[in-house]
C-alpha cells in the first residue's frame, strides 16, 4: 500500500486560521461591517466547505492555488463588492439563487412577503373548492430581478402541493436580470411554462387584467439616500434601488395600474422602505381613493410589506395584526 500523500505544502506558513484573520484585519480597514464573517465566507468558498469547517480546518496549511484564489476573493471584497456577487450566489427563503450584477441581491426582509404571499394563496385556495378545471390563479411579480419573489413562491407552493393551482408572471424592465431570473428558474427546476411565465417589461404588459396577486419589492430608495448608502450598494444596479424624490415613484407608477389589472377581491403586496409606512399609505389614498392600505411589521418591528387592495379602510384584515 502506498504511503500516505502528504499534506499540502506549507507556503510561509500560511494556515486558513491566519490567512482568514489578516483577511478580516484587511476588510475592517476597507470599511466592512462584518469583516470576519465577509473572510470567513470567503475562505469557505474557496475551500468548498462551511463556516464550520472553515473553523475546523483552521490549522490546516493553505496550497498555493487556494490562496491566491482567496486573495483574490478577499481584493474584490476590498474593493466593497458584496459577498453575493463574489460567490454568486445567495441563499434567500431556503433557495440559493445565482446572483451577479445584472439583479439586486435578494435580502433577508423580501422573505417576509413571500410569506405573506404564500399565506394568501393558502387561504385563497383554502376558502372555496376548486373543482377539477379551474382557472388557475394569477399571480404576478413585478420586478422579479433574480427571480426571488417568484421562484420562492413557486417552492414553497410547491411543497405544499399547490403550485399546480398557480400561474406567475414574473416581469423585468431589464433584459439581463430576467436571463438571471430564468437561470434560476432552470436552476431549481421551476422553469414549466405553464406555471411561470416571464415578461421583459416596464411594470406589467399592456392588457394583462384578472391578476388575483401582485407581489413586488420595487426601487424604493429615496434618490437623496443613494449617495449615502453602505458603499457594497453601488455594485447593485441602480434601476434597482432608486425610487425617486420619496422613493415611491416606481410604487406609485404601479399602484395606479392595480384598477386595471387586479380581478375583483384582488390584493397587491408591496415591498417598502422601514420610513414609509406612513407614506404608501398617504400615496394609496391620494392615488387611489377607496381603497385599502395595511402595512405588516418585519421581525424587527419596522413597516415592510404593504397590502393594497379595494375596499373600505375600516376593515381591517388579519395581515393588519401581524407582528403588531
Ligand atoms: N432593502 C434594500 C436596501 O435598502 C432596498 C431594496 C429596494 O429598493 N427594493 O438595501
């Protein structure tokens, strides 16, 4: 039996242990706010492993081309460019989704209004048989940038077997955020078309009507905002996040086609800024008079998701009391 191989040669001496703390020394001097979790991730990254065992291999020596990779990795996150873009990818709602530069990086608080849409497909399906045949319902995500909002609705209905009860529109202005989108689509095997459908498109296609659901985590930065926003932003396109003056142009543009393209009983559930609670509201008032307007809470208590539907404010639905 041969001998074991030995181990990797030692080059200075370098172990992931030291190469990741001069790492996180390097990107707190580069202004991250998380420089050891940004190295440590990184250096998981090119490893193949987990934080985990980024740890347990602490002590173990780095090989030549592994380092130079992590140096590599670790120059680019000096420069602010976000860990999603150098890894490519980023975990939301369960899914790792493929993300570059051609979309926003999916982030932790659009979960919130994939649950909430989830739980509004449940009950809508839950609140009346639907006998073999039916229509499906019609669901819409506009701006779907990397396919986020749509393709982690699809999962999880699809879990729950109710993704054949369901059509998604998922639209983009930008061509190269829906081609990220379709990647991930393909990627999670989501891309049947008779449950997902894309459109290049300025908010939604001219003539789409009966839509029961309209999910969207729009641009709604305000422009004021943009130049002081943690510097990883820049590498995100800008269509993305600029919202305007108040940051509810793009919001405002799409509340106004909501009488056209909603079916009766139809909701729209809108991403918004944690200072805007009070504002969309003022906006669905101005805009459209006789309709409703909740906003829900995120799990750190800020205004996140608001439902737009028709009908008269005093009623309050149970997506007022969330998280209240
Ligand atoms: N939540 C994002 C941020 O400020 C903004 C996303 C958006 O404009 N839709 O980081």
């Amino acid at each position: 039996m041969a001998a074991p191989a030995p181990g990797p040669v030692a080059h200075g001496g370098a172990t992931v242990g030291t190469l990741v703390r001069d790492a996180a020394a390097r990107l707190a001097a580069a202004g991250s706010g998380s420089p050891h979790l940004d190295a440590e991730l990184l250096a998981g990254h090119v490893l193949g492993v987990d934080r985990a065992g980024v740890f347990a291999a602490g002590e173990a020596q780095v090989g030549p081309v592994q380092a130079a990779a992590f140096e590599a990795a670790v120059a680019r996150r000096e420069a602010n460019e976000p860990i999603a873009y150098i890894r490519g990818f980023r975990e939301f709602h369960g899914l790792a989704l493929a993300a570059d530069a051609r979309a926003l990086i999916p982030r932790p608080e659009t979960e919130l209004l994939v649950d909430a849409a989830v739980a509004e497909v449940a009950a809508r399906l839950a609140g009346a048989p639907r006998p073999a045949g039916s229509p499906p319902l019609r669901i819409a995500d506009v701006g779907t940038g990397t396919g986020a909002i749509a393709l982690a609705m699809l999962a999880a209905l699809r879990k729950r077997r109710m993704d054949g009860h369901v059509m998604v529109l998922a639209t983009d202005a930008s061509p190269e955020a829906l081609q990220l989108a379709r990647e991930n689509a393909a990627g999670h095997g989501l891309a049947d078309p008779a449950r997902l459908e894309f459109a290049e498109v300025d908010l939604l296609p001219a003539g789409v009507s009966g839509l029961d659901m309209v999910c969207a985590n729009l641009p709604y930065v305000k422009t004021a905002d943009m130049a002081s926003l943690a510097p990883d932003l820049a590498w995100e396109p800008r269509s993305a996040l600029d919202g305007g003056r108040d940051g509810l142009d793009v919001i405002r543009r799409l509340l106004l086609r909501l009488p056209g393209v909603l079916a009766r009983g139809g909701v729209a559930l809108l991403e918004i800024g944690a200072d805007q609670g009070a504002s969309i509201a003022e906006a669905v008032a101005d805009v459209l008079p006789g309709w409703r307007c909740t906003v829900a809470v995120d799990l750190a208590g800020l205004p996140r998701v608001a439902r737009v539907e028709y009908g008269p404010h005093a009623e309050r639905g149970p997506h007022a009391e969330r998280g209240a």
